[in-house]
C-alpha cells in the first residue's frame, strides 16, 4: 500500500513484526531530515563522491513530493553545513553548483505543488551564482501556499544560538527591550527558523545512513523532537523508507516532559 493510502485511508493496519495496530499514520507538520551517506552511496559503487551528490539530489525530489502529499507542513533538509566546507574543494564546488541545477529542472513542479522554498543558514557567503538560484527559487515559489521546502544551507546550530544571543544582547544594550523580557519565544523569534512560527520545531528528525547524532543541525530546536535512525543511505531513501519512519513516528508517545494520560 502506497505512503498516501496510509495516510488518506481509515482501515486499520497491522505493523510488520509488531501487535501494535494503527488507525492510520501520525504526519508530522515539520519533518526534518539529515540526508547523510552520499559519498559512501558512490564509493560502494566505485564511483565518485560527486555522483552520490547527483544521486542524492533526486531523492531529494522524491522525498519532496512525497512529504508534500502526505501533508507535512514543513520539510526542512540538511543541505550543507558551515563545517562542509572543509571537504576536498571539487567536491565542494560541486555542491556549491548543485542548487543551480536542482532548481532549474524542479521549481516548475514545485510551483505545480503548491511547495515554496525557503532557507535557513548564510546565504549571503555562498557563491553568486548559487546565491541567485536559491533566491530565484524563493521568489518564483513566493507565492505558494502549500508545503514549505526549507533547505539549512551553510548553517551551523551554533553559530545560530550565538547570533540569536547577540541579537537580543544590542536590543538590551540599546534600550529596545529589557533583559528580564528575554524568554523562550523572544530567543526563538530571533533564530533563523523564526518565519515558522509555531512550526520552528521538528516534530520528527531522520538521519541517514546510520549515524545517530544531531551535527549541529537545529540543536535549539529539536528539545523535544523525535528521531529516527536508519541504516539506509540517503540516495536509497525512497518511499518505503519514509513509510517507515512515519510509522515509528506513529508509534511514539510524545509527552514534552508530561505524564501521560
């Protein structure tokens, strides 16, 4: 049964290798995910990193239309970090030439999805001709109202806590506001994911490719996200895979510190 099946239809569904049956799948409103594996996709093909990268970046068009129809609000992936810049510099101009490329074949059917691009991270320190297809695509998708495709580009979670504390720190300094004002929402509103609103917050993480750690990817956040580990390489991320974790993610009980009822 296909992932919009679950989703739309309201027959009860019994998990492989477990008791535990469903009503229907729990969709997340924002999905976050760490797309992880895409050199070690290629090098156990004998091929180069590069072409992991390629590969990758047509999972990430499946997953998009995937996560859009089953109606997840918020799809927000791991795209290139402040620390990726450290890799092998031809590995990193191909990144850096991907968006180019990706926007040009995809903005048409993300406009036909009703899906708008956004973005978190410094876009300003990327390459001109990367900085214009990114912000192309958030203007030619400006106006749509659908799912939000938001894309962490040269971001770094750090980086963004202090900025956010550096932020609220002048406004202090400057008369704007008063230190006893500074709370949760007023940091939150000052982070990058700010523009979500109340859907900042990942309701559900997936890593691929077997690692189990956060790479500084929206450590504020994910306070209270769920996460999903999978063996499985980010180019092999399909819609089985994503079928999974929702329904790992159907399964949880999210108390947010809570006892449950």
């Amino acid at each position: 049964m296909s992932l919009l099946a679950k989703v739309f239809s309201h027959k009860k569904k019994h998990l492989v290798g477990h008791h535990l049956v469903l009503n229907e799948l729990k969709i997340p409103k924002h999905l976050a995910i760490i797309m992880d594996g895409n050199g070690r996709w290629a090098k156990k093909r004998h091929m180069p990193r590069v072409a992991g990268h390629k590969q990758g970046m047509e999972t990430v068009k499946t997953v998009t239309k995937l996560a859009s129809s089953a109606g997840v609000s918020v799809l927000t992936l791991y795209a290139f970090s402040t620390e990726n810049w450290s890799r092998p510099k031809d590995e990193v101009s191909f990144l850096m030439k991907l968006p180019v490329t990706f926007f040009d074949t995809f903005v048409p059917e993300l406009i036909e999805q009703n899906v708008r691009v956004e973005t978190i991270g410094d876009i300003n320190a990327l390459p001109e001709a990367t900085k214009k297809a990114v912000y192309d695509a958030k203007e030619q998708t400006s106006q749509n109202t659908g799912m939000v495709l938001n894309f962490a580009l040269n971001y770094g979670g750090q980086k963004e806590i202090v900025d956010a504390a550096a932020v609220l720190a002048k406004k202090v300094q400057e008369g704007e506001m008063a230190a006893e004002d500074i709370n949760p929402a007023a940091f939150a509103a000052e982070l990058t994911t700010g523009f979500l609103g109340d859907l900042a917050d990942p309701d559900l993480i997936i890593r691929t490719s077997g690692e189990e750690r956060l790479s500084n990817f929206l450590p504020y956040q994910a306070a209270y996200s769920e996460f999903y580990f999978t063996p499985v390489l980010w180019p092999d991320f399909d819609q089985e895979q994503l079928e999974l974790a929702l329904e790992s993610f159907t399964k949880r009980d999210r108390r947010f510190g809570k006892v449950s009822s």
